[in-house]
C-alpha cells in the first residue's frame, strides 16, 4: 500500500478504493432483474454467469466484494474476475 501519514490515506490508496468501490457498484448494478414475467431472463437455463475484466487490486476488496455477491446470490448469479495487467489501462 501507499505511504499514510498520520490519519490521512494516500491519493494512491484512495482512487484504488475508490475504484473499486465504482466497480462493485457497476456489478451490483449490472445484476438487477426485471420483476417475474417481463422478460429479460436467461431462458431457465440456469445460473448466470458474469464475467467482467479489471485491473489489479492489491488491497484485496474487489475479491471481497466478489466473494460477497457470490455468496448471496449463489444458484443464480456467479461473478468471474479476470484480472487484466496493470499497464493496460
């Protein structure tokens, strides 16, 4: 992680929070439903999966937020990350 001084997080540290923060909110957002019957569903094939491309993230929070919304969301809706190279931005 980036240097902290006393209190204060690094600018660093912050556009990485704040990245994927703005990630996880795109993912979340990126999985709402349309109610029963209005279409837009996946045929009743079965679990969806989601597979998206970002970059590294050495704090581990994207991992989590992952993580996290497999878990609520397991037997219907599983994320994939595939982690893309820092310098391809």
């Amino acid at each position: 992680m980036g240097r902290r001084r006393r209190g204060r997080i690094s600018r660093r540290d912050f556009l990485k929070l704040g990245g994927a923060g703005l990630a996880g909110a795109a993912l979340v957002g990126s999985a709402a439903c349309t109610p029963a019957g209005n279409g837009g569903g996946n045929g009743g094939e079965g679990p969806v999966t989601l597979t998206f491309s970002f970059g590294p993230d050495e704090s581990g929070t994207m991992q989590e937020l992952i993580d996290r919304f497999n878990r609520q969301h397991e037997g219907e809706i599983q994320v994939e990350w595939r982690q893309m190279p820092a310098d391809t931005g």
